[in-house]
C-alpha cells in the first residue's frame, strides 16, 4: 500500500478505513481532490476538513461567517481555511448528530416535531436576512450566486432585480427549436416576488438531527448559499427529492409551497445552458428512481413517470450527438 501512487481511490480507501493518520500534505491532497466537487476527511473525533474547488471552499466559508454573525442557526465552527488557485480547504468542528434521513424512519412523532419546528424557526431566520436593496440576488458578501441550477454551476450576477433573474434563468430556452417556450416559462415566474437569504441547498443530508429528541445540531454545506428568490429554496429542497414523500411532507410543513414555480424551472431546466452542457441531465434528480432507502424507510413513495424517463434520455444523447431536440 504504501508504495502505491496517491490518487482519489487511494484517498477514498483509507479514509473509509479510519487511516486518516497517513494521508498526504495539502500540497499532494488538494490537486487530487479539486477533480470532484468536494470532499470531506474525519480527521479526528472533533475536526472535520474539507477540500474542493476555490469558489466552493471561499462562497460556503463567507456563507457560514454570515449565518454565524446574523442568526442563531447551528452550523459548524471554521477554524481556519486556505484558498489558491489550485484548489482549497477548510478545517472546521465535527458537529453531533446524524442525517435525517437515517434518522427519520425511527423517530417518534414528538421528535419529529420537534425537528418541523426547529426547521421552520431556521428558514424564518434566514427569510428575515435582507439583501442590500430588494430584489437583489447575489452573495452574502455582495458578489455573484452560485448554484449548480445556474450557468453550469458557474458564478452568474449579481442581478439588480428579481425581473433580471427570471430573464437569465429563461434564456437558454431561446436557443431550442421551439423559442416561443421562453415566453410560456417567463410568464409563469412573477417578477414581483421578494428576494431573501436562502441555504439554497437544504437536503436531508445536510441537516443533523438527534435521533431522540428531534433537536436540530448542525445545518450543512453552505457553499450555494446567497440572496434569492423567495420561491428559490422551496425549488431546491426538492431538488432530486421528489421520490421521497416523507421529505416532500416535511418540506411543505417548514417552507411555503411554491408548485407554479417547481414545475417552470423543472421544464426549462431541461434545456442546456450552452452547446457544450447537457441541461436534461440535471433533471433526472428529480425523478423518483429504486433506491434500497425507499425500501428501508417504510414510507409511501411517489409514483415513477416512467415513461418522462425514457423521453428525457433521448433528449440527452440528441443533445449529446449535437441534435436538436
């Protein structure tokens, strides 16, 4: 083993094993590991650190300073981070808890509770954080939004306005064989909605929870964090979750619904951001597929469309191929 070259296999097996202890430098750790978009070494029972790309690393260390400073969600404490143009990291506490999906299937009804409430008193704390003039959309710190839904999960704006916003999130489907779709899309995204701080990324996997009591420990990955629409964080917490009603239950109880605007940005989310991307990828997220934890939660699951499926894959491999679809 120890004559073996350091790649992302090598790192990925002793990390899994528990051998944190003979990793590598920085400098061999980072240009390995800035290939995905993150990844997270358990370097004791009390630190965590995290590598990825520059812009990840520096928009979710902004995010968590801010969410630190303004409100009293938990998240984890940044102990200290480095950014270059190689690549980045930071070091931050390792907080308790568990994800709440492993959780949720035996939890009691109290703790569960507890967990909607808490969850909801978090989402009201971070909708009161305004930003610089209503309607902006763009960091924490007044920079560009980040978010894998946007140009290719490349940075994009500021926008001056919620009405800028909707205009960029349409255009790509200009570019398609039928433009007119454009319209129909626009005219379903309102231009009067409040922008408002979002996590933008509130996944089951990244919320921390005690399995007894329901109580809330630690709210994670912050880096798509920023001012957005309203209806933005709805849209994300369902965001390849749709398969999983209990969450789908759950995310109706904290967050307003906003079902209009799910569906207009699922459609034209489709659509490729340019001739080198194939934006019909993104939405199979949000098709229910069979995973073991459907099974092992015991919960209703929503249907399956099927037959979406195999339309949606022929838009791939035509645009994949160059064609039009």
């Amino acid at each position: 083993m120890d004559d073996e070259p350091w790649n992302e296999r090598r790192i990925y097996n002793s990390t899994d094993r528990g051998l944190n202890y003979n990793l590598p430098g920085h400098d061999i750790m980072i240009p390995i590991l800035r290939k995905r978009p993150t990844r997270v070494v358990f370097e004791s029972d009390s630190t965590v650190r995290k590598y990825g790309s520059p812009l990840r690393i520096q928009k979710e260390a902004e995010a968590i300073a801010f969410v630190r400073k303004h409100t009293c969600i938990p998240v984890p404490e940044i102990k200290e981070y480095e950014v270059s143009e190689n690549g980045g990291w930071f070091l931050m506490t390792r907080s308790a808890g568990s994800q709440l999906d492993i959780c949720w299937p035996k939890m009691t009804e109290d703790a569960r509770a507890e967990t909607a409430v808490q969850l909801q008193s978090y989402i009201t704390q971070l909708r009161n954080l305004q930003p610089p003039k209503p309607g902006w959309i763009g960091s924490c710190t007044g920079g560009s939004a980040y978010d894998h839904r946007l140009n290719n999960g490349f940075p994009c704006g500021p926008f001056d306005s919620v009405s800028s916003f909707n205009d960029y999130l349409v255009e790509p489907v200009k570019n398609c064989p039928k433009p007119e779709l454009s319209i129909k899309y626009r005219e379903m995204l309102s231009d009067n909605y409040c922008s408002n701080f979002a996590h933008a990324d509130l996944s089951y996997g990244n919320i921390l929870v005690d399995e007894s009591t329901g109580h809330v420990t630690c709210i994670l990955d912050w880096e798509m964090a920023g001012f957005l629409p309203e209806w933005w964080e709805y849209r994300k917490a369902l965001f390849g979750s749709l398969w999983q009603k209990w969450w789908v239950d759950l995310v109706k109880k904290i967050l307003t619904p906003y079902e209009k605007e799910l569906e207009a940005e699922r459609c034209f989310g489709v659509f490729p951001k340019s001739k080198s991307s194939v934006g019909a990828k993104s939405i199979l997220h949000d098709i229910p597929l069979s995973r073991p934890i459907m099974r092992s939660h015991g919960e209703e699951r929503l249907p399956s469309p099927f037959l979406f499926w195999i339309n949606l894959m022929d838009i791939i491999i035509a645009d994949e191929r160059g064609a039009d679809f």
